[in-house]
C-alpha cells in the first residue's frame, strides 16, 4: 500500500508526469474504486459518482502525460486521493 501512496503523492505533486508507469497508474485508479475495461490498446475506467471517463494508452511502459494530467485533475475534483482539493 505504500507504493500506491507515493504513486498517488508523485501524481498530485505534479513534478514528475512524465515517469509515471502506465501499469502502475492502472492499479492506481483500480484501487481507488474505478472499473476497468479493456478494447484494444484502450484501457477505459469509469466510477460510479465521477462524470468523467478515463481513457489512458502506453507511451511504450509509461503513461502519456497529458493523461496524468487529467487523471490529476479528476483525482482533485472528486477529492479521490484522501486530500482536500485546493
């Protein structure tokens, strides 16, 4: 579990978009209630309470970064993460 909270740490510090795994951000979203489904390359979670899909592709092992982002930014607006959204 405390892999998943320095990932969830790294995500909303935003200093490091560009080296998130893209397994890793899976299992994230995974452990915090989204379902995941699979077509193609696309892996497509949704939440039941969060408008939002997200729709994350590998950049070779990491995630896209302009997906971190948005993931960032759903995470904050449903205040995921366990923190108060600014």
């Amino acid at each position: 579990m405390a892999k998943l909270d320095d990932l969830l740490a790294r995500l909303l510090g935003g200093a490091s978009d560009a080296n998130i795994r893209f397994d890793d951000l899976c299992h994230l979203l995974v452990q915090l209630g989204f379902e995941e489904r699979i077509c193609g390359s696309h892996h497509i979670f949704r939440k039941a309470g969060v408008e939002e899909r997200i729709n994350l592709q590998r950049d070779n092992s990491k995630a896209k970064v302009y997906q971190v982002r948005q993931v960032r930014a759903i995470v904050l607006k449903y205040n995921l993460g366990g923190r108060e959204s600014c």
